[in-house]
C-alpha cells in the first residue's frame, strides 16, 4: 500500500523541482496575493489584483498602482 502523500498546496505544480526553500516562499507569496486587501482611499477590504501592480477597491470603485504582489501596509 502505498504512503499518505503530503498536500502540495500552489506550488505542487514544480513537483520535486526548484527545491523546497523555493517553492514554501512561492506559496506563502501567491497565498499573500489572493487575499482581499485593505483599500488606501476608503480604509475597507475589498481590494483585488487586476494585474501585475494594478489594483482594483470594488467598493469605492478606484483602479490605482501600488507594489506588484501585495499591498504595503
């Protein structure tokens, strides 16, 4: 019988390439990414990546620029 594999989370797609250090960076970056951010102009969560440093707050409607993965604080 075959052993319980581990969840690869994002970063499974490399499968054993890159090494580990690599690829745990990669998750904890792109999970960083996917979360709703607070916006800079209104103050509520709502914000999301468009694209590479674009930024959209659905609730005030604003379309800025800012860092490319995720929001400084």
């Amino acid at each position: 019988m075959p052993a319980k594999q581990k969840k690869s989370k994002s970063a499974g797609r490399f499968g054993a390439r890159y090494g580990k250090t690599v690829r745990a960076n990669l998750v904890r970056v792109e999970q960083k990414q996917r979360l709703k951010q607070k916006c800079p102009h209104c103050g509520k969560i709502g914000v999301k990546k468009l694209s590479k440093g674009i930024w959209h707050c659905k609730k005030c409607k604003r379309k800025f620029a800012s860092s490319v993965f995720y929001l400084n604080k």
